[in-house]
C-alpha cells in the first residue's frame, strides 16, 4: 500500500522516513522529532502504534493523514486511534492487479461525536470511488439482490492488463466482459458503504450455517486485554468446522477463554460463538503485517483427511 501512496509525495518533493522493520516506539519518536505528516500503515501496524502512544503520551499534532489499508479493523479499535491521533484518517481498499483505491472511507468519514457512539461506517471500507464500477455476485455470477452479501466484482480503466506470461490465472481472475473477482465478499448498506465481509476462502461453515470470521474477530477485539485475534475453522466431528479463537493478549494484561466466548454470546447468534480459544504468544503475519489466517488454520487441518468441513 506505501507503494501506492509514496509515488505521490515523491513528485512533491516531500521527505520521506524509511525503516527496515517497524517498531511501535521508534514511530511514535520520529512523529515528535521529524514533524512527520503522513504515515501510511496495516491495521496491525495502527494497533500497535495506539497501544504504544497509549502508554506513551506524546505531541502528535504534526500527523494530518494516516492512511491505512490492507485489511480490516475493528471499529473499535480504530476509534481509540481516532481519540489518541485526531480526525487524520483515511482508508483505501483495493488490490495491486485492481484499481486502487477501488473505495475509500474519508476522512469526514471517520468523524463523529463518542456522545453519538461508533457509527457502523467505521466498520467499511467506505464508497467506491470515482471512475471505478463494483458488482456483488453470487457463485453463479449473479448480481445478488440490494442488501445481500457476495464477491466483489470490479471493473474500470486502471485494472491490469493481465498477468505477465500466465494466460490461465488472468482468465480466472479477469472475465471476457472485463469483470475481475476480488476474492473479497461484500455487501452495501442504504448509505452506499461497501463492507468487507471476509474473504471468500476465510469463511466458515459450521453446522451448515456460513460464518465470517471477522464479523467474530472485531467482537472478541473490543475486550482491553486482547492485542490481536484471529479466528479459523477447525475440524469438528459434529460439526464438520467449528469456530476457533486464536488470541494474543495484552502485556500486562489477563482474559479466559470463558470471558472471550461470553462476550460474543452477548452480541452474536449462537452458531457464531467460538467453541474453543487457544492462546499464542504471536499471530503468523506477512512482511506487511497481515496476519496469515490461511497458514494459521492449515495448523489445525494438517492431520485430516480433508481441507474443508461438512
């Protein structure tokens, strides 16, 4: 994503800071010292650095743009970034073979008054953006009806033209009629924001019931003493996959696996609490920060017979 956003400063002659690897602490130091003002992070990358600024209270006041992307937050969390940082962000959605941003959430966007509470906003990846057009399909590539979840579908002038020397992955990805699949699945509200459900290969089928991972994720998220979260689908006798809470927590910090499956029966279906939490020092991640969900839940499938419940 910083590849994305760089190109346009360097045009204006801005000065840019480069680290080999990101530390939370160190951040926040070049904040203060450099007068830096734009800072372009993975929401584990923002995570951390709230956590940080919020044991080390600092003059910030120079950041007017933090641009994140690359994958959800939760809402929660993106609102104690906003009380630490100020109204400064902004979010892009896109992928690097696809227009990028194919929606933004502005920054008026994450304005709002806490008296108020969280707006739902925060929890999307905001409009589709000019010059770019995004369908919902379901498996058989159809449009799916307003208000129904399916994968978004994207097409406009900035897309690739294809994969170097790799015909076959380009036609998967790229239809005759110009349409690519994002492997994302979304859905719209009435207001025209575009919510990013999970991705299509994330989703968990437990019981014959479909259940997306992150919607579970930003529940378990809003307890203080969990740092990440990430949930998969194990193997389930009964069930065929039943819901797994993988959880980092907090430094200084303490929460049993009976408070993070009580907080999601208060505010999900039943069918969506975690049937077991298991406790990791770490999460895996990809060198941006990602966390890995696949390579996290190949760990629980590796001696069964099969890849997928049911």
């Amino acid at each position: 994503m910083s590849g994305y956003v760089a190109p346009s400063f360097f045009v204006r002659g801005a000065t840019h800071l480069t680290r080999a690897k990101f530390d939370a602490a160190e951040t926040l130091e070049l904040i203060e010292r450099q007068r830096v003002t734009i800072l372009p992070m993975v929401p584990t990358m923002l995570n951390l650095l709230v956590l940080a600024a919020e044991q080390r209270p600092g003059d910030y006041s120079s950041l007017h743009t933090v641009v994140y992307a690359g994958s959800p937050i939760a809402p929660d969390r993106l609102a104690r970034a906003r009380a630490v940082f100020g109204d400064v962000f902004v979010q892009f959605y896109g992928l690097s073979e696809l227009p990028i941003p194919i929606a933004c959430l502005s920054a008026r966007d994450h304005a709002f008054d806490p008296a108020d509470g969280i707006p739902p906003r925060l929890a999307s990846a905001g409009r589709v953006h000019p010059f770019v057009e995004v369908k919902l399909v379901d498996e058989l590539g159809e449009e799916v009806l307003p208000g129904g979840i399916g994968e978004i579908t994207v097409r406009g002038d900035q897309m690739m033209m294809g994969y170097w020397n790799l015909p076959g992955a380009t036609a998967a990805m790229i239809g005759p009629d110009g349409w690519a699949g994002t492997g994302d699945l979304g859905r719209f509200d009435e207001d025209g924001y575009l919510y990013i459900v999970d991705r299509k290969k994330d989703m968990v089928v437990t019981g014959g019931f479909n259940v997306y991972p992150t919607e579970i994720e930003n529940v378990v998220s809003t307890l203080p003493a969990v740092s990440e979260v990430a949930v998969v689908g194990v193997p389930d006798e009964m069930w065929g996959e039943s819901l797994k809470a993988v959880v980092v927590v907090r430094d200084g910090h303490a929460v049993t696996a009976e408070e993070i499956v009580a907080v999601c029966a208060e505010h999900l279906a039943g069918y969506k609490k975690p049937r077991s939490v298991e406790f990791v020092a770490e999460l895996p991640k990809t060198g941006s920060g990602k966390i890995m969900r696949r390579q996290l839940r190949d760990r629980y499938w590796s001696r069964s017979d099969r890849k997928v419940g049911g």
